[in-house]
C-alpha cells in the first residue's frame, strides 16, 4: 500500500464471525511471528517488527476504502499498544479473540495434564424404562471458571487439534468404565456410547486406536458405541465408510447423532453400516405442539424401519414426550425425563431405579 505497508487478503473464512475473527488471527500472529524472526544482510543481523489491523468482511457490503480504513484504525491501535502486535478493528471483536486465546491455553493446559477433565454418563432406557446404556458426556472443571460447558470448548478442541488427544483421553475412560461395568452382573448389559469428532475420525490411526483399546480393557466391541455426526460426511467419505466398516466387522456400534439436523444424503446413509438414529433434541423439544417437528420425528422413526435401523430419541424432558415417541415407533430415550449426565458413581445409584 505504501513503503512499508502490505495488505493480505484472506478468503474462505468461516460463516461464523467469531470463528472467522480466530482464523484471521492466527494467521495474522502467524505473519507477525516470521516478520519479527532476525535475518542476515551482507553478515549484518536484521530485526523487524509488524503491526498488524484485521478487519473483517461481514454485515453489509462496505466498499475497499472503508474495509481498509477500519483495518488501519486497528492497525493504529496495534502501534499505540507497543507494536509488533495484532489487533481487530471492533473492540468487541477484539475482547471475544482474547477471550477465545485464553480459554485455548487453558485447554492446551489442561488436556497435557488431564486432570480437569471428568466423564458423566447419562442413562438411556427401553420401552419398559428400563436403563439399556449410556451416553459418555465429558466436563472441564476448569480452576477458577468452574464448570464450562463441551457446548463451549468442544469446537475450540476441534479447532485447535487438541480434540486428539481429549478424544483418547475420552475414549480410554469409557473403555475403562465399560470394562468395570461389565464385571458387576447389575451393570453388565449396559451399552457406552462416545461421541467422536470427525477430526478424530479422520486420523489415519483412528481405527487401531479404537480396537487397541477394546483390546486392552477387554472390553466387549458389541457394548461399544461411537456417536457420530452428519459432518462427518462433508469429505472423504469413502475412507469414512471404509474405516467404519472395519470397526463394524470387530462388532463395534454407530449411532448418527443430532440426525436431521445436518446435510445427510440419503444416498450415503445407505452405504453406511450404521446400528441407529438418534432424533435430535430441537425435534423433540416441541415434538408436542410444532406439527413439523412432530412430522420430522416420526419420518425419521420410519426411516429407521426402512433401513432397518436403530432409533432412539435424545433431549426427552416429559413423559408427554416419551409417550408420543413411543406411540410412534421409538423405543429408547434419553433425557432430563430420566436423569441429566452424572459421574460414574451416581450413574450406578440411578442403576436400581431403571432396573
Ligand atoms: P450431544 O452429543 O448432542 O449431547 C447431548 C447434549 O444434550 C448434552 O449436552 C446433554 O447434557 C444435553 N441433554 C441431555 N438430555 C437433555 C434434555 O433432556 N434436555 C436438554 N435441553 N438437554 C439435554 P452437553 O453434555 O453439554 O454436551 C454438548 C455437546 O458437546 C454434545 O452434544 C457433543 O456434541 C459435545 N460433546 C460432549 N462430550 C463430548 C466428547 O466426549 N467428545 C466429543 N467429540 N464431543 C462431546
Ligand atoms: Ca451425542
Ligand atoms: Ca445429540
């Protein structure tokens, strides 16, 4: 732009604007890093620094001179804060970045000591209430935020890769509790199911991962259940069904979690060797008083039957709910209705009453 003054271009950010605001981020400290490494001249080192102005392209089409009038307001406010730094043209933005940026060192911290993370199990039931399994839900007690919700830190896992190694540590855990679970004859026939990321589906050891550990624990692969999402499918899905039919064939389960919420083909929910459905909650919430939602739960019910799958309903606040679930063909349930998640030890209190 001028003697010393460049402008980078980012396409294809996320839709989410404070995803996006992260993406840019992270490539403007990327930019400001290299800039400030010291480099050689005629045997002379040379130290340079950037001051760095994002802005972004969102709300109504602005035009180029006021898209870079912001990115220099920011880029002002980067030289007014001791340059060789990296700042966002809205203050708002700015504050929800370095929000973000703490809450991923807290992450990173605690996922390489792991003892911030707890696993709760929430009961899933039958027609005749009883407990048939559970679904393995994991909480961050972080030191001085307290309980944050997976709702909040499982996309910036996603993001940031760390979903890797939280997804073992997840993983392990439930194997384990499996493993204890089968030796009592009370919690024996119980199911665990994990939700699993498609990042982690798409680590080429992904499938050696999941067997070494049923190995290790003894556990029976036919009591294991992944939750998987309809994002899983957005690519490569030949190598997603390829490995999904491997885990498959050694009797492992999947369940198609928040079904109907996504871009599922039905063409591809065809080839994949899928156990069950789960109706995702935003159907069930009003299943009662939105005739839509009512009409989507009750196509995915009969979907299941066609394609001789599995159903079960999520999100089941009221007996009202369950009743016109049941009415309709679905048979398992899970929700507040029964218990919220819990840890290991209250789950198996709440075993007697389902029993
Ligand atoms: P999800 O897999 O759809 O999990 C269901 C969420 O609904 C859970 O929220 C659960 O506590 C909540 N829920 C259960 N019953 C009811 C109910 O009757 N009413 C209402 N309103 N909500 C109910 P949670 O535990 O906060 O988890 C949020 C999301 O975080 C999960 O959604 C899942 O996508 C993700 N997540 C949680 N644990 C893991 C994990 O170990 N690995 C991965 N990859 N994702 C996880
Ligand atoms: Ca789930
Ligand atoms: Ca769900």
């Amino acid at each position: 732009m001028g003697g010393d003054e460049f402008v980078v271009l980012l396409e294809d950010l996320d839709e989410d604007e404070q995803v996006a605001a992260a993406q840019a981020e992270t490539v403007g400290e990327k930019i400001r890093e290299i800039i400030g490494q010291s480099y050689l001249i005629n045997g002379h080192e040379h130290h340079s620094a950037a001051s760095i102005g994002i802005t972004l392209f969102c709300g109504p089409v602005r035009t180029m001179e006021e898209m870079l009038k912001q990115a220099d307001v920011a880029l002002y406010q980067a030289k007014a804060d001791g340059r060789n730094a990296v700042r966002f043209f809205d203050p708002a933005m700015q504050t929800a970045v370095s929000a973000r940026v703490a809450l991923e060192s807290d992450l990173r911290r605690a996922v390489s000591e792991q003892e911030q993370f707890l696993l709760y199990y929430q009961p899933q039931v039958d027609s005749t209430g009883r407990m048939i399994g559970a679904e393995a839900l994991v909480r961050w007690r972080h030191s001085e935020r307290g309980m944050v919700s997976p709702a909040e830190f499982i996309p910036l896992a996603e993001e940031s890769g760390l979903i890797l190694p939280l997804g073992h540590w997840v993983l392990t855990t439930a194997c384990q509790q499996l493993a204890a679970w089968a030796a009592q004859p009370e919690t024996a026939h119980l199911t665990v199911a994990v939700n699993v990321s498609a990042k982690q589906f798409h680590l080429p050891t992904f499938v050696e991962e999941v067997l070494a550990l049923v190995d290790y624990f003894g556990v029976n692969p036919a009591k294991l259940k992944l939750e998987i999402t309809e994002s899983l499918l957005l690519d490569n899905v030949d190598d997603i069904i390829a490995k999904m039919t491997a885990l498959k064939a050694c009797g492992i389960n999947f369940s198609m979690d928040d079904f109907g919420t996504g871009y599922s083909s039905l063409s591809y929910l065809k080839r994949l060797p899928l156990y069950q459905l789960k109706i995702d909650q935003s159907f069930v919430r009003d299943v009662l008083t939105d005739p839509n939602d009512a009409a989507i739960a009750k196509i995915i019910v009969s979907l299941a039957q066609s394609m001789n799958l599995a159903v079960i309903a999520e999100g089941v606040e009221t007996e009202a709910q369950r009743e016109f679930l049941e009415l309709n063909g679905c048979h398992a349930f899970q929700g507040y209705l029964f218990s919220k998640p819990v840890p290991a030890k209250e789950f198996e209190q709440l075993i007697a009453k389902y029993a």
